[in-house]
C-alpha cells in the first residue's frame, strides 16, 4: 500500500502528520455547514482586519464552485504562472489571494468531480508561492465534501472557524461540520454568529431577526470558543458587493467593530493553540 493511505475507505482522510506550507505559520479554514451564512463575508473581512492590525495574510479562495472572493475584494486580476509548478497569487487590499474565480471568469460553470478538485486543491496549496505568511485563511465550500477532505489530507491545518447564524436550522448543519473536524482531529477554533442582529438607526435598538444566543449556546454545548457576533449592517453587504469591505475601511466603518473583535479573538485562540502544541517550556537553571 502506498505511504499515506489509510485502509478502509479510499477517501477517508488520513490523521498522520501532514506537512505544513513553507512560511505559512497558520493556516486556517473558514468553514460552514450550510451555505447562505455569509461564510465568504466573514473571512474575506476577518482577513482584511488581520492585515490592518499587521500582520501578513493570504486568502485562498476554496469554494471553485462559487468563487466570490474575487467580488468582494473587486478584482478579476489574472495570477501569473512561471511555470508549471509555480503560480504568484495576486496582491489586493494588501492580501495575497487566489481563486478559482480568478482561473475561470465568467458564467461558465465547473463541472468537476472529486479527483479534479483534489488536483486543484493541491495546486493552490504547493504551486502558489505565498511566501512569509502569519495567516492564511482557507475560505471552503459550505458542507462537508470533497473539497474539506482534499485540504485536511494535503496539508497540516492550524484549525478551523465554522460560520453560522442564529436560526435553529443553520447550528443543525453547523453540528455536521464541527464533528466533520473533530473526527479528522482538526482543532475547532471557534464558531462565528453572523448576521447576529440587526442596529436600528432610528432607536438605536437591537433587532434580532434570526433569533439570539443560538451560536453561544452551541459553541457551549460542543464546548468550543464563541469568537463572536458580526451584526446585519446593510453596508457590510455593499461593501462586498462593489469590491471595498467594510474591514478594509478600519474599525469604525460600519461593522467593524465586531468584525475586528471576531479577529483578534482568533488571533488569541491560535496562540494558545500553538502554545499547546508546543508543549510546556522547560527552564534550565
């Protein structure tokens, strides 16, 4: 058997160490269990705001079904490929990205099956040079399917952040997903709620239009961090729409402050992550 596979299922992810991204200190999945929660929102924001606290970060566009990286960061720049096994990511609002949407523009659809997005998966991982890296946020597919397995087999994740909203609906997806990690042993970062309320600008109250605590209350239950809510900000999605999120704008743009909350929690958690990993200091005297 070849080194590397696992008896049993052929496409079961395999738990031996898997090698890390040169000069990428953490990689982390951005992940949901069910689309339509704003997943691609939150890391394309929540990447803008490590950026402006200093750090060095990429975003990989991991979702080659339905791209909207390029969209909300308002580019359609073609990377550059040196050669077969090398391609520049291109440079937006200070990130370094790629995606698919970038590759294939346009209305064409990819009719893909596993083995091909296995392939382009590992191409994004090994081929794009990223370079010195704090961060590198992997923005996935909604769900629990080829795509997560390809990256979780290929290469050494820091952990993951799973996006969802405050409907009993979308935490029963979001179960899926945090057992989907947990039994590849991908450490659980935290849960994100997003669209968590929604500011009236006229009496300055909090309307919760999708109910309120439910993404506490589960990140309690699976007894994983709550890094946060992100409110409704009718200039959140704008921002996404026309190329120019609202993270991009600083803390005080509109949203800003929770997003930028949400970052540095996750800047916390994979500290301790990484702490624990490395095991205790022993001192010599």
């Amino acid at each position: 058997m070849p080194p590397g596979h696992a008896h049993g299922t052929p496409n079961a992810p395999t738990l031996e160490k898997k090698p890390p991204i040169a000069g990428v200190k953490n990689l982390v999945a951005v992940a949901s269990g069910k689309g339509g929660v704003g997943k691609t929102t939150v890391a394309v924001n929540v990447a803008l705001a490590l950026k402006s606290m200093g750090y060095s970060v990429g975003l990989m566009d991991a979702d080659v079904y339905g791209p909207n990286v390029p969209v909300m960061l308002g580019t359609n720049e073609q990377p550059q490929a040196v050669n077969d096994k090398t391609i520049i990511p291109i440079t937006t609002h200070g990130l370094k990205m790629i995606s698919m949407g970038l590759l294939n523009p346009g209305d064409r659809p990819l009719v893909w099956r596993g083995p091909m997005l296995h392939s382009v998966i590992q191409q994004f991982l090994r081929s794009v040079q990223w370079g010195e890296l704090d961060y590198l946020l992997v923005d996935l597919p909604p769900g629990t399917g080829d795509v997560q397995l390809s990256l979780i087999q290929s290469v050494a994740v820091t952990g993951a952040v799973v996006v969802t909203t405050p409907s009993i609906v979308a935490l029963a997806d979001v179960r899926k997903a945090v057992e989907m990690f947990r039994q590849v042993n991908v450490e659980i970062l935290g849960v994100v709620e997003n669209m968590s309320y929604f500011a009236c600008p006229h009496c300055n109250g909090r309307i919760d239009v999708f109910g309120h605590g439910e993404g506490q209350h589960m990140a309690e239950s699976f007894r994983v961090p709550f890094l946060g809510e992100i409110e409704i900000d009718p200039q959140i999605r704008i921002g996404g729409d026309t190329g120019k999120p609202v993270a991009s704008l600083g803390e005080d743009a509109p949203g800003g402050k929770s997003i930028f909350n949400v970052a540095r929690r996750l800047v916390e958690r994979l500290d301790q992550v990484n702490a624990a990993a490395a095991g205790p200091v022993v001192q010599i005297l």
